[in-house]
C-alpha cells in the first residue's frame, strides 16, 4: 500500500492543514488519493452518506482529495463528554462510552482491527493514502497504547513527515527531542521535517535549519509561512486563539463557548461572510448587544445548560431576545432553548428532569439511539422554497409541547427545527445550516434590516464552493515551500 504520514512534535502544530494541502496538491497531480487517520479525539464531526460519524477534518481533507467521506478515512472517533470519559465511535456507530484506563482495556484491539480493515478497504480504492497522526508520537507513555501514530506508519511502511509550530518557541528543541524519544524504528521512517506558521525571514532562520540538520541528519523538507486565511479548525483549543476583528463587518454575531461545545464547524461560512464578525464568548454575563446569539452544538447538552443556570447566562439570554434580540440555537442549543430537558437514563452523566431556557415550547428526551444522518429538505422561514442540506447528530429527541402555540416548522420536516412567531428564536437540529448560501444571507438579511441596512444579494453558492477556493488557495500557498519528492513512490 503507497502511504506517507504526517506527524507533529505537538499537538496543535498543524498537521491537519498540511495533510489537507497535500491531498489538494497531490490529487491535482493527479494522484487518487485519501487521508487517513486511525484515531481521532474531537467534538467536530461530520456525518457521510451512509450515516457514519468521522472527525470533521477528515472531511476536509477528502473533499481536497475530491473524493467523498468515508467512515475508513477515520475509523476510530472519540468525543470527549467533560467528566472524564469520552463517546466511542467505531467506523462510524457508537460503541460505547468509557474512561481512558477502561478505553484500552476495552478497544485496543478492536480498534486497531477496524484501523486495519479501513487501510484494506481504503487500498482497494486510492492508490495512496495521506495519513495524519495525532497529538506528539513521542509520549513515551502512551506510546505502547498507539493507535493513531507511529504504529500506523510502521504497519504502512510509510515514509513519514514531523511538522513542527515555530510561532510557539522552541522549535528546534521540540524537533531534536520528538526524534531522541523514537524508537529507531519509528526514527528511520521519518524522512522529513517541517516547520510551519514561520514569520520572518529565511535568511534568519537558515543558520537553525543547517544545525538542525546537521544534528539529525534527516531534511527539513519545508518552511511554511504564517497562512492568515481561515481554515476549519479541529479542536475548541483554537477557539482561544486571538482572532482579528473584521473590519468591513456591519453584523455581529456572538457564539456561546460552551464547556462542552461540538460542531462549531458550522460557522465557518458566516466567517467568510465579508460583512460579518464572529466573537466566541464566555458563557457567562454580561452577554452584551450583539445583532445575534447563537447556541451551538454541545456533546453533553445538560451539563451545559446546568452551567448557563449557575452562571446567570439563562436569565441574561431571556433578557436579551425580550429586548429584541435574535437567538439561534443549532442542535444542542436548540434542545436547551425549550422548557424541559429529561435525561431519564443517565446517558450524559446524571439522570433527571432540568429546566431549559424557556424561549421555545419544546421538550426533549436523551435518548440511548443515536440519529446521524444526512438530510435534504425544503426551507420554509426566512424563505420559502430553499433547497437545503445538511446532518443531524443527536441522541435527544424532541417534540412540541401540547400548549405549542406561536411556533412555525422552519423546514417542510417539522421534526428538524422551528422559530417562534416574532422571527426572534429560531432552532434547528441540522448541522451545516449555514452552509446553504441562499439561506444564509436570507438569514442575515433579517439582521440586516433590524439595523436598518442594504439587504445582501441571496442569489449566492453554498459553501461548498467557497471551500473549493479555499481548499486550492492553501495548496497554492504550501505547495512551493514544501518538497514531497522523499515520501513519494513512483506513480
């Protein structure tokens, strides 16, 4: 099986992006190509076309391959859940729930058999595969419970790639380090190394790279520049990051942080709407005046609202939509916008009864069965008529109360989401909402004119097609700083 791996000395040093970047580049040279990776731990999901959870970025990176998601592309999926345990998926279904000493126990071997017959499966199809590590290769005390790193690369024979984060400090050291903690084995496959978000100049740099190269004996195969534009993040770790204020923004839009929050991959389009800043905030008072509220996924939907409860948030967001605010809530927020919320089996931790929101005549139950799938429905608020398309992740099922009264269905499946009668609380439970530009800017429109501004043309692409011109922009960007030769076989 032709392979090559990427690996980082750290978590959060960019491995997703230079796995996407190389898929792009190496499927507009015509290779077939796929990303890989065996083990993910992200709350970011996407749901494919046989209704198979993987972790987002993998999403990304197939569809920079241009080719369509498969559950082999990441076959193992943990969902953290905030007490210690995380959700198991296994090539796409749940599989359990359970700590991490209780995890290995459990599913080390089945996991390393469904990474196994994912690599089959995917070599039956692609004639190479682009796999992505996770977190550091190197924690010596993980590394006999590998799943995801060099264990990977040694059972592909795969010429292997460290990326490195410069903008952090200590590049070099992580470089030296990372490759001293390998066994030989694992050292000899790493053929390699990459520096990633430089800024400044090379010149400066080049006297480090000769040491380090020197020192190691294995190349430094690319220097890549700080890139500025956005990229679809894997983890709530970046949600922390200082982001830019947009200056040509005229709509503001507040995204609830919530401890446990999941999917926050659907507002990617509203951030590269020109006219729009998003600000991801602190689910605690004072919420502010922004133009909209959005509540976004949550792996353990109850826990968070427990936390909206304790902060006052609850009562800040009720204050909020009867002074005219506009509030969305996307799944988890949806459900946490009704009264009732009833988890009568424990399923995200405690069993009980808990008051929600309010802004909405809604209850929901946790449920065991979990619904994930992908949906094609027809729009009815903020305009009828849209072709929609988007996936549900969710193991709550909700329904209207008897005394529902002032709530419309927002989409010819009632059971996927409503907004009330004012236009001021919408809630849905498909994910990639946004994703869907008429919608979007038929959406926005509404704020737009609350503040009295020009309405935005809806006659616009989806998403998709700005993530095409995103997805060849960071090829374009990385492919002249980064040399794939020594991890290439002969086509």
């Amino acid at each position: 099986m032709k392979a090559m791996m990427v690996v980082g000395t750290t978590s959060h040093a960019g491995k997703s992006l230079i796995t996407t970047a190389i898929c792009r580049i190496l499927s507009r040279r015509g290779w077939r190509v796929a990303p890989f990776k065996g083990q993910n731990m992200a709350l970011n999901a996407y749901v494919t076309n046989t209704g198979g959870e993987i972790g987002h970025a993998q999403a990304v990176q197939a569809w920079a391959a241009g080719i369509l998601p498969t559950v082999e592309m990441n076959p193992i999926l943990l969902k953290p859940q905030g007490d210690m345990t995380s959700q198991v998926i296994i090539k796409g279904k749940a599989a359990g729930r359970v700590g991490a000493s209780e995890y290995y126990e459990q599913f080390f071997e089945p996991g390393w058999q469904a990474i196994e017959d994912s690599l089959n499966r995917l070599a039956e199809d692609y004639d190479m595969l682009v796999c992505e590590g996770a977190g550091s290769p190197a924690e010596i005390n993980l590394k006999h419970r590998d799943l995801t790193n060099m264990r990977v690369a040694k059972r592909l024979d795969a010429p292997t790639m460290l990326v490195v984060d410069i903008d952090r400090g200590g590049a070099f050291a992580h470089v030296v380090g990372t490759l001293e903690l390998l066994d030989a084995d694992e050292r000899a496959l790493i053929r390699g190394v990459v520096i990633n978000k430089f800024r400044g100049q090379r010149s400066i740099l080049q006297p480090g790279i000769d040491w380090l190269q020197e020192r190691t004996g294995i190349p430094v195969v690319g220097v890549i520049p700080w890139l500025d534009q956005a990229f679809p993040a894997e983890d709530s770790l970046s949600l922390m990051d200082t982001r830019s204020p947009n200056p040509t923004s005229e709509i503001n839009i507040a995204v609830l942080r919530l401890p446990r929050i999941s999917n926050f991959t659907d507002f990617d389009p509203l951030e590269a709407e020109p006219s729009v800043s998003i600000k991801y905030i602190s689910p605690k008072p004072p919420l502010g005046h922004p133009d909209a509220l959005i509540i976004p996924g949550s792996k353990t939907t109850i826990p968070d609202l427990i936390v909206l409860h304790k902060t006052g948030m609850v009562e800040e967001i009720q204050n909020y939509v009867a002074a005219g605010g506009t509030v969305l809530g996307i799944c988890g927020g949806y459900q946490m916008l009704g009264k009732i919320l009833a988890d009568p089996e424990g399923i995200e931790g405690q069993e009980g009864r808990y008051k929600g929101i309010g802004l909405l005549p809604l209850k929901t139950v946790i449920a065991g069965q979990k619904i994930a799938r992908q949906r094609t429905v027809t729009s009815n608020y903020p305009q009828e008529g849209l072709p929609i398309t988007g996936y549900e992740i969710h193991q709550g099922r909700s329904r209207l109360m008897e005394e529902a009264m002032g709530v419309d269905a927002l989409f010819d499946d009632a059971n996927l989401g409503v907004v009330d009668e004012s236009r001021s609380v919408w809630g849905t439970y498909l994910h990639g909402i946004f994703d869907n530009g008429p919608w979007r800017r038929a959406w926005l429109n509404r704020l737009r004119q609350q503040r009295g501004l020009k309405s935005l043309p809806t006659g616009v692409a989806n998403y998709r097609e700005q993530r095409e011109a995103m997805l060849d922009s960071l090829a374009d960007a990385v492919e002249p700083h980064l040399t794939l030769t020594p991890f290439l076989p002969n086509k």
